[in-house]
C-alpha cells in the first residue's frame, strides 16, 4: 500500500513534467552507494527563461504523500524553437548523424548534438564538434534574426549551412518585441500620422470647394425668384422630416399572446387560455376566422396594430430524439410585409416558418415558443403554445413505457387534456391492449364527441374485433411465456423484460391503476424456506433512488414479486438498460461518477442489514438519465426455494472461493465486488481467478497517459479490491469520503467543470 519514488513539485504553469510520480521499480534494490535514475519529461508552458525546478523523493499511500529526502533542484533554460528571445541576436543549431558529438563555440561546451546554441550577438564564431573518433572545426557567421543551421556529415566535406529568419516576436511576448523594436515603431507612426495630415488637409479642401461653389449657386439664385421659392420650401421640408418625435410609441415586444394548439392571444389580456379539444374543431374556427378577415387596404398600416393583422396556426410537429420541428402557418392581413424568425411574409400572403425546439426538460402539458416578428422597423414578440411535452420527446427517443407514464401522470393535473389521452390510447395499441385503448378513446369522444382521429382508431378497433370474431379460432388469446394465467385478473402482460436461471421478469399494466411494473416470477417453486420470508419482509421496506424498489410480494396462489419498472439509461445517445451493456471502458469521469452512485445504494443497503454478496453488472439496471438501481437481492433463497440453474457470478470475492483460508463473507465482500466493477468500467477488463488488481492496473496504465485521474484513483481501486478482507475498506462510507475528496479536487485542477446530473 506504500509506493516511493521521486515526486515533481515545481512550477505546473511554467514547466510541466510527464508523470509527476515516477515510482521506483518493485525489484530495485538500491544499496548504500548506489544510485537510482528518475525519467522525467519536462514540457515548458510558459515564455522562455531560466527556472528552479524542485523534486523530492517521497513515500506514497492512500492518506498522502511524506517526504523522506531533502528537496533537489534543478536548474533548466528554457529557449525558444529557434534559439532567439530577441530580433537584435541570432542562434545556431548544430546538428549531425554522428553519435555523441560534443559541441563547443569558441573553446566553451554546449551540450551534444542536436544543440541549440540559443540568444548569440552577431558576428563570426568558431564551432568545433568532436568524439573519440571524429573532430572537426568550422567557421560560422551569425546574423540578427537568423537561426544558423549547421548539418556535420561523418566525412571531410564541409558541413551543409542553412539560414532561416526567426518570426517577429520570437520570445512571445509583445513587451519584449517593443523594447527591442521602438525605432521600428517611431517610423511607423510617423508614417500614420503624416497619412492622417494629408487626409485631413484633403477634406478640408474639399469641403471649402464646396462652400465656394454654393455661395455661387446662391448668389444666381436670387436673381431668379422662382428658383428661390423653391429652394425655400426643399429647406423647409427637410427641417421637418429631419425631426424626431419626442415620444415614440412602446416597443411591441411587451405584448405576448398565447394560446394552445396555434390559437394566439395578446398578454394584456386576462390571461385565460381556451383550449380546444380537437384539431378538427381548430381548423374551422381558424377558416371562419380567415374568411371573416377584411381583405388587406391600401391605407398604411400603424406599426402597434400590425400585430393584431397577423395570424399564427399550428400545422404540424416534426419530433426527433433530442429536438422538434414545429412548423407555423402564419397569415399577414396587413398592408406591409412582416418578417418572422427571418421568414419574409408578403401583404395579403400565407408562409409556413419552421421553428427548431429543444426538448422539454419539465412536466407541462405543452411548450411556449415566442416567435419574433419585425414590421416597418418595429419589433414584437408574440407566444404560441406548442403541443409538445416530455411524453411526446419520451417516444421519439424510443422509450415508450416512459412516455406512458408520463402521460399517466399528466391526466392526473389535466383530466380533460385530450392530446394526453390519445397519446396513451395510442401506446396501448401498440402493446396489443385494444380494449384498455377503447376505453381511453371513449373518454375523448365524451370531452370532443368531433376528434376525429379518436374516431378513427376506435373504428378501427371495432372492425378488427369483427374480423376476430368471424374468422374461427382466431378468438385464442395470445399468451406470454412464463406468465401465469392466476395473475391475468390483476396485470395485463406487455412483454417479457429479461430473465436469468431463477426467474422470469415481464413488464406488465396494472388492471385498476394502469401503473407499469415489472413481475418477477420464479420458474420453480419446490420448496418456500423461511429465508425467503424474511427477506422479501425486509426488501419491501426498502427505499432508495438507487435500489431497485419492491411494491409486492406473493405467495398463493402463485410466487411472484411485484418490482419498480426501469427503462434503461442513456449514454452518448444510445439506451442501455443494465450496466453490463455499457460500452467498456468509459471516461474515468464517468465511470467514477457512475460507481459513486452505486456505492451509496451499497451503502444504504448496509445500514438496512443487507448484504448482496452477488453484485454484479448485470443485476444493476439503468434508469433515466443514467441512474443505476441494485438488483437481484434475493437470489440465494430463490435457488434454495427450488429455482434452477447455475448462479452466475461477475467475479468471486476470495473468501467466496475459500471461506476456511480468507474467512466468512460479508459487508467486504460487497466492498471487494464494487472494486471489481469499477476497475471493469474504467479498464474493460473483467479481473481473473487469481489476478490482482496490480496486474490489471499496471498493464492499462500505459494505455491512459492521457487522462491524469486515473492515477488518482488507483490507491482506491487497490483498496477496493485488496485480497484479505482486513486490508480493504471498512465500509462504504469510508470509501465513498475518499472518492468524494478526489472527483472535485481533480476536476478544480483540472479547470474542468461538471454539470447537469453529473453535478
């Protein structure tokens, strides 16, 4: 658990070094009068200079890092790519394809080759190159702003010289490029501004021109009275028409309207929206509207009542996983052309604006977009109610039994929302269920007896009853494996969820509520133990955002466990509906914040008395966004009660595989498999019978330089997962403050930020 090695602890803006931590290899023996050689690379971040770069040998473990030498430090030169801080200096670089060349200028060494002989004055050097086999002298000259390139080939020949200019700013910073260009600069703003004293003579020039030449027009227009009448009433026209009224009327975009399904009303209003029932009933009454509209005059139009001129109407709605497209007819009765959301409408004509929507984040039955109109140079908002909620974008995403409840949950605060009723209706037709889907299509006809898609689809509905009923045998109802037909009075089968060698899951509806919930049901029931009765006692008790939650359990005539539904989560939009479909390996970010909520249901259950001793990824279910719930709790008194099949285990903890040497399994236990999963999260690899987590670890970490947090974790993760029970963590709460005192410290550092859920 201790680790020493030599620790970075410069300055992490201006110099950097990959890794800070280089750990001494475990089969380093270092002796009195030996010595040990660290590998560092330096990368500079800031401008060039020379730093004091520090390092220290310390011994590290899970509370910290304690110093057990006293602190090295190193001096560097950082230089520029070309070797020139400024334009008044130049450099040379040397470079060759002979091995260990030492190069000296002027009798004093400046390193091996390739070396960069940085900031030289100009003028003529002597650089000599020189090994145990090889030596040769050579004249150079160095120019100002010029890296001088010098390629020594391993023969008599001389070497091959090449020059290029350095940028203007060489040493990064624009203080040092002024200091050394001030009289660069003095000519150049002499230059600006002798530009701007021939211009500015030049206008004023132009402008006596012009007084001259009017003077001269004037004094020939007084000698012609009816040139000079006219000239009077041009000046007075234009004085008035130049003048600004001292009070313009109120910006239209005060006035809001509102209204559902594209039926529109001004915010000075009361407020009361009319809703109704049927786009069937909307489409008359915005005809009679159109028709009683007056035919649009040829007097100029007042721009506070171009608003009251222009008409909106919902045509149709475009969904797609994350966002819509609602298109707006939009009717301009006025005299001048009104523009909305850029979409020019013509006087008198009709336009369809497609307006994008991003995708409801809360329980309203409808979504208000205002849409921005601009009208002889005036601007006014005005609100139109969109029928688009969470339910509608539930269902473009796929997720269908969501969206059901949602739409549930929505009739319970809106009883007479007739697009919440046909939605449902339409879900339970795709599940089969035509008779719950006649009642709910009865409902409508009872709030609009003229809906006429709920017409349709009850229609429907009725003849396809008739062609059951015609066609013999056709009456035989269509059954769902593993469902027994005692519980049909109760729950209404959708379909089969899952299953494993205990038991089946199916997704079943409520008969009185219409809740989703999901059945588990045992395949075989031999023999009922009272373990089995007093955990299912136990579980029902339980309630935790992350535990899958129990609503029943019975016994007679049937065994079965009436469980929370999930509809999976979503990552990188794509939906998984148990932890072992993720994608392996996810960011650490994501993996650590995923573990993190696993472990506190973990934790939950420990202080209830529960212990799993079967976690696993493929009993932790994924709920929106990305939640995880725990499941398979009760697995052992199942396989007892006479369920068959062999139990399936993710990883065996060591105790699990020999309880004589490592001791009985418990709350470590537990501990030792959340280990297992995250270091299967965050490396893809499923840890072996008798593989370590160190061997794991050491072979990734060669394949996640890239990410520094993983190293943080890795004192965790060994913990997690050590072999013997005393050396892992004590509880789940001990692990949990450790992993919470790394995320926000490591993303503070990082300068990254989370948000949303993650947050």
């Amino acid at each position: 658990m201790r680790r020493i090695g030599l620790l970075y602890e410069g300055d992490m803006t201006k110099v950097t070094a990959v890794p800070s931590f280089v750990e001494i290899s475990r089969d380093l023996n270092i002796t009195p009068g030996k010595h040990a050689t660290f590998g560092f690379t330096l990368l500079p971040v800031g401008t060039p200079g020379s730093y004091d770069l520090s390092f220290s040998v310390v011994m590290r473990s899970a509370t910290g890092d304690q110093k057990i030498t006293e602190v090295f430090v190193k001096h560097v030169t950082i230089v520029p790519t070309d070797g020139i801080s400024s334009p008044v200096n130049g450099s040379i670089f040397v470079e060759s394809p002979v091995l260990d060349l030492d190069v000296y200028l002027d009798s004093a060494f400046m390193g091996n080759v390739p070396a960069i002989i940085a900031d030289v004055k100009p003028g003529q050097y002597m650089i000599r190159v020189k090994n145990d086999t090889f030596e040769r002298t050579f004249s150079v000259d160095v120019e100002r702003g010029v890296m001088t390139r010098l390629l020594v080939r391993g023969d008599e020949k001389i070497p091959v010289v090449t020059k290029k200019r350095a940028g203007p700013v060489s040493d990064g910073t624009l203080i040092g490029y002024i200091e050394v260009n001030v009289p660069l600069i003095i000519i150049i703003s002499l230059i600006l501004l002798a530009c701007i004293g021939v211009g500015m003579y030049g206008l004023r020039k132009r402008n006596r021109t012009e007084k001259d030449r009017k003077k001269k027009e004037d004094k020939e227009d007084e000698e012609d009275p009816e040139k000079e009448r006219s000239k009077k009433e041009k000046d007075l026209l234009d004085k008035i028409h130049s003048k600004k009224p001292l009070f313009e009327g109120l910006s239209s975009s005060s006035d809001i309207s509102h209204g559902v399904y594209g039926k529109v009303s001004d915010r000075s209003g009361t407020g009361h929206i009319s809703r109704k029932k049927s786009s069937k009933g909307i489409e008359k009454k915005n005809s009679t509207k159109d028709s009683s509209k007056p035919k649009p005059s040829s007097k100029p139009t007042k721009p506070d009542t171009i608003k009251d001129d222009v008409d909106f109407q919902f045509r149709d709605l475009t969904t797609r996983p994350g966002s819509a497209t609602a298109s707006i007819g939009v009717s301009n009765h006025s005299s001048v052309p009104v523009s909305v959301e850029d979409h020019t409408i013509s006087p008198g004509g009709f336009g369809i604006v497609p307006v994008e929507i991003s995708e409801p984040t809360n329980d309203e039955p409808d979504t208000i977009i205002s849409l921005r109109i601009f009208a002889e140079g005036s601007e006014f908002f005005k609100n139109i109610i969109i029928p688009y909620n969470r339910g509608i974008a539930l269902l473009a995403r796929g997720v269908v039994e969501k969206a059901y409840e949602y739409f549930r949950a929505l009739l319970v605060t809106h009883p007479d929302n007739v697009d919440g009723l046909f939605q449902q209706a339409q879900i339970l037709l795709n599940w089969g269920l035509e008779e719950e889907a006649q009642s709910v299509l009865q409902e409508i006809l009872v709030l609009d007896p003229e809906h006429e898609a709920a017409l349709n689809a009850l229609n429907q509905i009725q003849d396809k009853a008739a062609r059951k009923k015609d066609k013999a045998g056709s009456d035989a109802v269509i059954k769902i494996s593993g469902y027994p037909d005692e519980l049909s009075d109760r729950y209404t089968p959708i379909r089969v969820l899952g299953d494993d060698p205990f038991a089946t899951v199916i997704l079943v509806r409520k008969n009185d509520t219409g809740d989703l919930r999901a059945l588990k049901i045992p395949r075989t029931i031999e023999k009922i133990g009272s373990s089995l009765f007093t955990e299912i006692s136990l579980l029902y008790q339980l309630r935790h955002p992350y535990v899958l939650r129990m609503y029943k359990a019975e016994f007679y005539p049937v065994v079965m466990l009436e469980l929370e539904f999930v509809s999976g989560g979503w990552y990188e939009d794509k939906q998984y509906m148990r932890v072992s479909d993720l994608p392996v390996p996810l960011p650490n970010h994501v993996s650590s914040l995923l573990i993190e909520k696993i472990a506190e249901g973990l934790a939950y259950l420990h202080r209830q008395g529960v212990r799993h001793y079967h976690l696993s990824p493929k009993y932790i279910l994924l709920d929106e966004p990305l939640n995880p719930k725990i499941s398979g709790l009760i697995r052992e008194s199942l396989r007892s009660a006479g369920g068959g099949g062999v139990e399936e285990f993710f990883v065996c903890a060591p105790e699990q595989v020999d309880p004589s040497f490592f001791g009985k399994p418990g709350k470590r236990t537990d501990i030792y498999q959340l280990g297992v999963i995250w270091l299967w999260l965050m490396t893809g690899r499923i840890m072996e019978k008798g593989e370590s987590a160190d061997e794991i670890i050491s072979m990734t970490m060669d394949n996640v330089t890239s990410d520094p947090s993983f190293e943080l974790y890795i004192p965790l993760l060994k913990k997690l997962t050590a072999r013997f029970k005393k050396d892992r963590y004590a509880s789940v709460e001990a692990f949990l403050d450790d992993l919470k005192g790394i995320i926000p410290d490591f993303y503070i550092k990082e300068g990254m930020a989370l948000s949303g859920d993650d947050a």
